[in-house]
C-alpha cells in the first residue's frame, strides 16, 4: 500500500478542528482529521430513562468523574473518564479539567454564550500595565467574528459598550421584564451596562462543529476523517526537523498507526494541544509551552426571590429573560482592589428554586418551594483570571494514559486578584439586589477550582517576539512554519468572555492563512 | 485407480466450471454449521422482554453503615423527608439503604463526612438527652438539626464541620428519594409521567479492552482457548 501524504493533518474535531477543516477543504485542500473518541449518535447511544433504573439513582457514578462536577449518570459516559485518561496535580491546588472526545468534542455540549473579545483584553498591557499585549487587535479579528456569528447565528443586540463589541446578530426583540427593569434601575450606581444576552441559536437545536463546520467540509470531497485515533506523538522528517505527521494508537484495538501530512494543525483542546506538542518535544524554543493558563473564574454569585412572584403570583410581565453585565471595573476608572474585571450573567425565572437555598427541611422546606416557586433571580459571576508564568503545565514523568502516552501535570492556583474579585462581584450583586427590592436567600464569593468553567486557554500564547511566545499571529509555531495551534492554546489573556466565538475567528484567521500561504508554497 | 477416487474425479470435472466460476468471488461464503446460524433471527419486530428495576423489589443489607450509624442514618432520613402530600418520604424510597450503597461506594472523603456525621450526631444526641439519636422524637432531633442548616449555592456545600454532614446528606437524601421508582410510582398514580427521567448516554463504542474503571474487571473480548487438561487441540488465537 502506498503511503498517503495529506496537504493538511487536522488533530481535533470540535469548533477549532471543524472550522479548519471547513476554511482548508473549501480551498482545495486535502485534510485528514484525526479525532481520539467515537463518533456520538443520540438516536444510536441515547434514551430516555427513569433515574431509578440506572444503578446510582442518576448520582454521579463514584469516583469516576471526581472533578467533573457538571457530570450526572445520566450523561457520564460523555465525558472523558479520569480513570482512563487521568491528569495530575497537588492536592492543595485541585484542577478540574473538563474533556470530550467525542467527534466534536465539547462543541456538542457548551453553555452558546457568545462573545467578542475587545481591546481592553487585546491590549490589557497598554491599559493596565499587566501581563501582553496579543500581537492582533479587535480590528484584526472583527471581520472574522462577523462570519462565524453568521455561521453560528449569534442573537443578541447592538448594545455593547466598547467592552463588549457589537456583532453581525440575529436580532433580540424581547423586552426586559419587569424584575430586569428594576434590577436595571438598581445597578445605575455602579455604571454598569445591563445587556441582552448574546447566545449561538445555530441550527436545528445544535451550533457545533458537527452539524455548523464539517458538513460544508465533508461536502468539499477534501476531508478524511478517522474516529478513536488517539495521537501519541507528532513526527518530524528527520531530514528537515519539521513535522511530517502523526503517531496514533487506535482506541480499541490498540494498533499503532501512523500517517504523514505536509503541514499539522493541532485542535485538540489547549491541554490536549499542548499535551501533545510536549510529549513529541516541538515548537518550544521559547520554553513557553505549558506556561500561562488561564480560564475563569465561575461558582461565585447570588441566588434571590422576587418578593412580588411569591406565591403563584408570577406573570411573564413580572419574571424571565436573562442579561449579560459586561466587564465595568477598571474601564474608565480604575479599581484599587484588582486589576480587570468580572461579568454577571443575571437570569430572572419562572421555574422552581432550589431546597439548598432555604435552612428548613421537610414540610416547613415544601411550604417554602411552593410560596418561591416562580420567584428565582440568579446573578453569577464570570471573572478574569491573571496570566501567570506560574500557572502552568507540564508532563508527569510517572503517569501514563490508558494508551501509555504520559499523561499531564497541572499546577495551578487562583491569586488574590482572582479571590477579591469574586468578593466584589458577590458584594456589589446583593447590594443591587437589595435596592431592587430582591430577597438574596444564598450568597457564594469562593470560586470553585480552576478549570471549571471549561474555559481554559493560555499554554502556547502567541506574540510577535519568539522568546516570549509560542505562536506567531497566525497561531503559527514560530520554531516549525509548517505547525499551527488553531484552539485556545494560543490566548495571551482571557478576559471575561467565553472564549469558543474567539477560537472560531482565530482558527478561521490562521486556516485562511495557512491556505494563502500553501497556495504560495510558503509553507 | 479405485471406485471411489475415479467417481471423485468424474465429479470433480463436472463441477469445475463452477468452481472457476466461484474462484472470482474473493471470500466464498463457508457452509453454514447449521441449519441457522445462531446469531441470525432478532430483528426489530422481536418482541423485548419486559423487565422491571430491581431496586424497590429485591432486598439488600447495608454494608457501609453500622448498625447503629444505620439506625441513626434512618431517623435522620424520616426527619428530613417524611411523606408529604401523596409523595413517598425517604423510608418509603428505601433512601437509607441506596445511599449506604453509594456512600459505601465512593471515595474516602465522601465516606468520612458520612461516618464522622453520623457518629457526631448519635454523640450528640446521648450527651443532650442520653439517647440514641435514633430515638428522639421529632423536637428534639430538631433542636439537633436545625442550628446546622445553611443555605448555599450549587457545588459548594457548607464546609464547616456537622454543617457539611447535615446540609450534603439533606440533598443527598432528597435526591435519592425523588429519583427512586416509588417517587415516580407516586407520580404515575397521580396522572403524571416519570418525573425522574433523562436523557441516557449508554456507553458509545466502549473499549473492551481498555483500563478504564468500567471495564477494568472484563476480560479481553477475544479469548484465547484456555488450555484443556484431556487431548482435544486447542488452537490459540
């Protein structure tokens, strides 16, 4: 058999993957995309269930996801298990990463908040003083955002301060109801702007990978795709020192494999990205790989009761709708507490509250869910964390995976920038809360450990300077111009925002590059 | 020549034109073992047998808790979820022993906020009343219970020490019991549909073989043939 060389070896199939595959294959290029888990069919691997005939009453099943804490029996074959692909970190500084290897990876599963990044992230340095600039600005990726919020079919409205850019949206009519009009008023003192929110509708009930970016790839005749390769290493030409393709293992049989490609892109998901660039020792002159993760910090915020919905008085006029406060600490002012900032998402529902958010039990905590029922107003906290040197990645000598590959370290902790932070945004929710007239029935300022948010970003950062940073602008390896990092991997802060509209602009950025230059034989 | 091998050879001349004909199909079938070959007749107008849960039919004994954390556990659970309206309360839903199940089945720090609460609660009650807990009336276990309740947002329980016991055990307790068949039962009797249900992933394409927690204990699919003590060949694949 001959051996196939690829134009383009895509490792991933989520949103950075998908639109890769989608940019390359549309310009006549021959891509292989290698993703490590089965492809997932609901109609095949899914149904509906009572909780009492699965084996843990719907409990998460023990000890099998432990830092999974959005997992339930229901859905925990999903996820990645710990036991089988574990991670490594020290006790007093818990991570938890949150992985999907399914075809598409996490794009099947994610929250749709959808978000440019603005220039007071793009130029954090030149604002604060802390930490890089990127090397691109809001003017550089805008036109890209623009095309992945049609892809995607962003809503929202053209409300944003210049912290949060307006977009290319399918427009938001609803109006504000009466609890966000009064929580509205009430934030005024803050100079908070209270904004639609801004989620991917997509299409038919899913904006993911699978069904928004390898369609239109697959339609190309271009795309070759492989299920339950789990890549080992990258290969280099031992002539030239540049990649040149790919070990895999194959996850059931546990064939070894290989194929050759004359360019690689890694989609993998940061961690997995950055896994795998050091476990095959490439692109790291800099010694940057594995250095400044970051993600957000989620868990604190407010739970309250509109007085006036208790006791079947909610109305639709009175209750629902949700809005995004975007980042409004050290924008014009500055903040002597932290630098950066956090947004709220505030949520106002009809639906049941909680138990955990009254201290009764039995028939005084039923007389309780039936007089709040219908009354419920969330405000939770996304805030910034810090890119720190220190917070970084590295291989675990002493671990490996369930296919021998050696397995991560992770060693990471929130700073008391991040912790004052979640303080404030708690302080200033219930004191908006409390001038809105909102009972607040539980308050929580601690953040849960990082990588919660399934945000993580940061660990081969780009920069113009290749002492400094991993990728060029392009998300392009400074040390092999034949290597690229098209997810989160390449973030030089995080900001506020959900990152998945900025990975979408910048693999779509760097695949259009990539094509340009390949059509040049640059690379 | 013999008979035999001369009627052999007659034949085989005049099936050869078939069996060059049949040299063009790559993998000639092989003759069936049987009449039927076993995996063939499910389909999808099979009827499924109906098979019920075994949790609310079979009895279990507990194997986590003592006997005495059992009783107080017990108490506990009928404290905090009683029957109320036409729902079950805790009891009813065989709480106590699913969740000495679980507990029993889940790391160590999940295990210790059990016992220790459990053990700290039956203390408790002696020193006050010098009863077991699993004895008090229902005023005074709540003069036990009570000063402990907090109210706290989602995955962050109280982590202040009778505090973390009472408040994770009340959720767990409530949990257990809305998710168990006489909840739903309760539910199907007052006109509604399962109220426990979700959507369930099975396994997608598990890896037999593999080392994760699931599979650890299951042999590899394929088998070689274990070596057989008499004189029948075994063919190692």
């Amino acid at each position: 058999m001959t051996e196939t060389t690829y134009d383009v070896l895509i490792i991933g199939s989520g949103h950075a993957g998908g639109m890769a595959a989608k940019i390359l294959t549309e310009k006549g290029i021959h891509c292989l995309m290698l993703n490590a888990g089965p492809v997932a069919d609901v109609a095949r691997d899914a149904q509906r269930k009572p909780a009492y005939e699965l084996p843990y009453r719907g409990f998460k099943p023990p000890g099998r996801l432990e830092h999974v804490f959005q997992a339930s029996e229901f859905n925990a074959n999903v996820w990645v298990d710990e036991k089988e692909v574990p991670y490594t970190f020290d006790p007093s500084m818990p991570y938890n990463w949150v992985r999907v290897r399914l075809f598409g990876g996490r794009s099947l599963f994610w929250s749709r908040q959808s978000f440019r990044l603005s220039d007071y992230e793009f130029k954090g340095k030149s604002h604060d003083g802390f930490g890089e600039d990127w090397p691109i600005s809001l003017a550089d990726l805008a036109p890209y955002y623009s095309r992945v919020e049609d892809i995607f079919q962003v809503e929202g409205a053209q409300d944003g301060p210049p912290q949060m850019p307006n977009g290319n949206f399918v427009p938001v009519n609803e109006v504000w109801s009466e609890s966000m009009q009064r929580f509205i008023k009430a934030s005024q003192p803050y100079n908070m702007a209270v904004c639609k929110q801004r989620r991917a509708l997509g299409r038919d009930g899913l904006a993911s990978s699978v069904n928004l970016l390898l369609p239109d790839a697959e339609r190309t005749g271009k795309l070759t795709s492989i299920a339950n390769a789990v890549v080992r290493q990258i290969t280099v030409d031992k002539n030239t020192g540049q990649p040149n393709g790919c070990l895999f293992v194959d996850r059931l049989s546990r064939r070894e494999m290989h194929v050759k490609a004359r360019v690689v892109v890694l989609a993998a998901g940061t961690l997995e990205s950055t896994r795998l660039l050091l476990n095959s020792n490439l692109g790291n002159s800099s010694g940057m790989i594995g250095h400044y993760l970051m993600d957000q910090i989620y868990g604190p915020g407010i739970t309250c009761s509109v007085p006036e919905a208790r006791n079947g008085k909610a109305t639709k006029q009175l209750m629902g709708g949700g809005a995004i406060v975007p980042r409004f600490r050290n924008i014009t002012t500055k903040y002597d507490k932290f630098l950066r900032g956090y947004a709220l998402n505030v949520t106002s529902r009809m639906g049941a509250i909680e138990p955990r958010n009254f201290a009764a039990y039995g028939a005084e905590l039923q007389q309780k869910l039936k007089e709040y029922n219908g009354s419920a107003f969330h405000i939770t906290v996304m805030g910034e964390v810090l890119g720190r040197y220190e917070n970084h990645v590295r291989i675990d000598k002493e671990k490996v995976d369930a296919w021998d590959i050696p397995v991560l370290n992770i060693q990471t902790k929130y700073t008391d920038n991040e912790f004052n932070m979640a303080k404030d945004a708690v302080e200033v929710g219930c004191a908006v809360a409390d001038a809105a007239g909102f009972e607040v029935l539980s308050k929580n300022d601690v953040p849960n450990p990082p990588g919660y948010s399934i945000h993580e970003v940061g660990t081969c950062r780009m920069g113009d300077d290749p002492k400094k940073s991993v990728l060029n602008k392009w998300c392009q390896s400074h040390d092999h111009k034949n290597l690229f990092v098209v997810d989160g991997a390449s973030f030089v802060s995080a900001g506020w925002q959900n990152p998945t509209m900025t990975i979408l602009a910048l693999s779509m950025r760097a695949s259009e590059y990539l094509a340009s230059e390949m059509s040049k034989q640059n690379v | 020549m013999l008979r035999r091998d001369f009627v052999r050879a007659v034949v085989s001349v005049g099936l050869l034109p078939k069996a060059l004909l049949a040299q063009q199909t790559a993998n000639p079938a092989p003759p069936p073992p049987a009449p039927v070959p076993w995996t063939l007749g499910l389909n999808p107008k099979t009827p499924l047998p109906v098979t019920e849960a075994a949790d609310g039919i079979a009895e279990t004994e507990a194997s986590f808790f003592t006997s005495t954390q059992l009783a107080t556990f017990t108490r506990l659970c009928d404290l905090l979820l009683p029957p109320l309206d036409s729902k079950p309360g805790a009891l009813q839903a065989g709480t106590p022993m699913f969740l000495d199940f679980l507990i029993g089945s889940s790391p160590m720090p999940r295990k210790k906020v059990y016992s220790g609460g459990l053990d700290w609660l039956d203390a408790a009650s002696k020193t006050k009343y010098k009863l077991p807990f699993a004895q008090l009336n229902a005023t005074q276990a709540d003069a036990l219970i009570k000063p402990w309740l907090r109210t706290w947002m989602t995955d962050h329980p109280p982590t202040e020490q009778h505090a973390d016991f009472i408040n994770i055990a009340h959720e767990d307790i409530r949990v257990a019991t809305m998710n168990s068949k006489a909840w739903d039962d309760a539910g199907v009797a007052a006109g509604q549909d399962w109220v426990t249900g979700g959507l369930y992933w099975s396994p997608i394409e598990p890896d037999m073989a593999g080392l994760g927690t699931t599979s650890t204990q299951l042999p590899p699919h394929v088998m070689a043939v274990p070596k057989a003590p008499h004189s029948i060949p075994s063919y190692p694949r």
